[in-house]
C-alpha cells in the first residue's frame, strides 16, 4: 500500500504545474533553505520530477538570505512602481484629452498593469525583474524616439527618470536574485548547481 501511495505521489509531482511546483518550493524557502538546499532536497523526495522544469521553479524563488541582503534595492524598486504608476494616474485626464475610445483603454491599463506587476514583484516572483527590465527599456528607447529635449515638461522627465530607475534597479535584481543554474557536464543522472546565495554561505 504504502509503495501505491509513493507511485501515486511521485507521478502526482511529476505532472504538476509551475504554479504547484512554485508552492512546494517556496514552502522550503521559508524554511530559511538555499536555491540549492531545496533543489536538491526536492529531487531527493521527488526524482521522477521534471529536472529543467524544477530548476526554473527554484531559480525564480529567492531565498531569505539573498532577499535580505537586497531589501533597500527590492523596496527602491517597489517605490518607483509605485511612484510611476500615481504619477500616470495624476496625468491621466490631461493624457486622455482627444484620445480615442481604444487609446484611452490601453493608456489605462498601463497604470493597472504596473501596479499588477509590482504585486507581484511584491512577493518575490523574482521572473518579473527580466520582463520589468525589457518593457522599461522598450518604454525608454520609445520615448527617445518620439520626445525632443525641448519638448520635455516636468511631466515627462519625471516619467523618464523613473522609467530609468525601474530598468536599472529590474535588471540589477534579476542578475542577484535569479542569478542562473548550471547543469554539471559528465554527471548522470544530471546535477544542478547554483550560485552561492547573496548575503550567506550556501547551505
């Protein structure tokens, strides 16, 4: 019976989604364990689990050591979502002034989407950094496209300045706190290793 329930489990794991995966291992980051501690501990109790698909989980989850060791950066960037997404809200009317319907909707939703994002960013889904990271830079590279320097209101250097701050502070967090694995070469069945954990020795 007991060897069922262990054949049920394991192919139960197997076939788990991200999000359930991400669960069980933030249950063991909460546990104070390093990317590596829970990564091995969880090919341990769970081997049929899918290797490439469990690493991406547990690289996306920062451990308590690294999120401590960054909390001024992590809380920079939540203050320039935050600031971003009142100060589009603020300028909202004026913006919306002779836009059509579908312009006014998308112009909108890019204040709710920040602030959907920053939630998330929030509770350390640490693979929103990468995506905050691109659409601050496409944001950047669009305006300086589109915005002469004369042009330039209070409005809009505000706007600018802090869609800087929200690539830079992304892109700083996404190299420190979803640093990548490696597959060890020549290993069978495959090994998995991370970088040592910000802040700590890696356990």
């Amino acid at each position: 019976m007991a060897g069922i329930v262990q054949i049920i489990g394991n192919r139960y794991f197997s076939n788990m989604g991200k999000r359930e995966i991400r669960k069980a291992v933030e249950a063991k980051i909460e546990l104070g364990y390093s990317r590596q501690h829970a990564f091995d501990e969880m090919r341990l109790e769970r081997p049929e689990t899918d290797l490439k698909r469990l690493a991406d989980a547990v690289r996306y989850v920062p451990s308590l050591s690294a999120r401590q060791h960054y909390r001024v950066e992590h809380g920079a960037l939540l203050a320039v979502i935050a600031a971003s997404a009142l100060l589009q809200f603020i300028h909202a009317p004026e913006i919306l002034q002779g836009q059509a319907v579908d312009a006014k909707t998308i112009l909108l939703a890019i204040p709710v989407a920040s602030i959907a994002l920053g939630i998330g960013i929030l509770r350390y889904h640490a693979q929103l950094y990468r995506w905050l990271a691109i659409l601050s830079m496409y944001g950047i590279f669009r305006r300086m496209g589109v915005v002469h320097v004369e042009e330039m209101d209070a409005w809009t250097i505000a706007h600018y300045a802090l869609t800087v701050a929200s690539a830079a502070l992304a892109f700083f967090l996404h190299i420190r706190l979803a640093s990548n694995y490696r597959v060890l070469p020549g290993i069978d069945p495959p090994a998995v290793e991370f970088p040592p954990e910000p802040g700590s020795f890696s356990m």
